[in-house]
C-alpha cells in the first residue's frame, strides 16, 4: 500500500478516536449536573421581576 492509503487510514483512525473522546467525555455521569444546570435554569421563575 502506498503512503496516501495509510495516511488516510490514520487520518480516518484518529478522527474515529477524537469523536469517541468526545462523546465519552460528554456523556460521562460524572457532568451530568454541569450539563442540566442550563436546562433548570431556563425553567426557573425569574427572581428580577
């Protein structure tokens, strides 16, 4: 094989890594509350009025 096909293996090979850190470090329950905190914040009664 020549080197453009392993450049695009490993090209492909570290964007499939880098995609699946992300949705890991996303999803990981130990964010769960920095990730809702938004969400409850939009439903909360504005204390301004």
């Amino acid at each position: 094989m020549s080197f453009a096909i392993w450049a695009y293996i490993l090209f492909t090979f570290s964007l499939v890594v880098v995609f699946a850190f992300i949705i890991i470090h996303y999803y990981n329950p130990r964010r769960k509350k920095e990730i809702e905190a938004p969400k409850h914040r939009m439903l909360d009664d504005d204390e301004s009025r």
